[in-house]
C-alpha cells in the first residue's frame, strides 16, 4: 500500500483507516497522536478495539505493541475505557 503501512503494527486495513480519516503520512500520525487517530477510526469504525490503539502508539514509538511499557498500556487503556462506548 502506502507509506503508513512501512511502520510496525500498521497493516493494509489499519493505512486504510488512517488515510480515510486524513492520516496519510508517518508524520501526520506521529503529529496526530495515537490517542486522536483511534478516535478517528471510532467514528468510522466502531469495532476499533484497544489492539488498534495499542498498535498506533507502537507504531509512533516504532515497537511492537506488545513490547509497550506497562505504563503506557495503563494510560492508554484508561484512554480506552472512557471513550469506547462514544
């Protein structure tokens, strides 16, 4: 596909997503945030889990998401949780 999808975490669907809602570059989403990227994806997607936010902010950091600091996964699942349900 596209540029977006060279990063770690980040396959076809997911660069999909990101260029739907105006994300079309690495530095567009490292200056857009994982955070406000997800909530872009929530409102075209709503199935957008806590996996794709995770893999957002690894992609940012350039890491697996699964090798993210327990911190962020903790920051980033209180993100999650007051905004899933929106």
């Amino acid at each position: 596909m596209g540029e977006l999808s060279t990063l770690i975490n980040i396959g076809n669907k997911v660069e999909q997503q990101l260029n739907e809602v105006g994300i079309g570059t690495i530095n567009q989403l490292i200056e857009t945030g994982s955070r406000q990227a997800w909530l872009r994806i929530k409102e075209i997607d709503d199935s957008a889990c806590i996996n794709r936010l995770y893999a957002l902010e690894g992609a940012i950091q350039g890491i697996r998401w699964h090798d993210l600091s327990e911190v962020s996964k903790e920051e980033l699942r209180e993100f999650f949780n007051t905004y899933k349900k929106l």
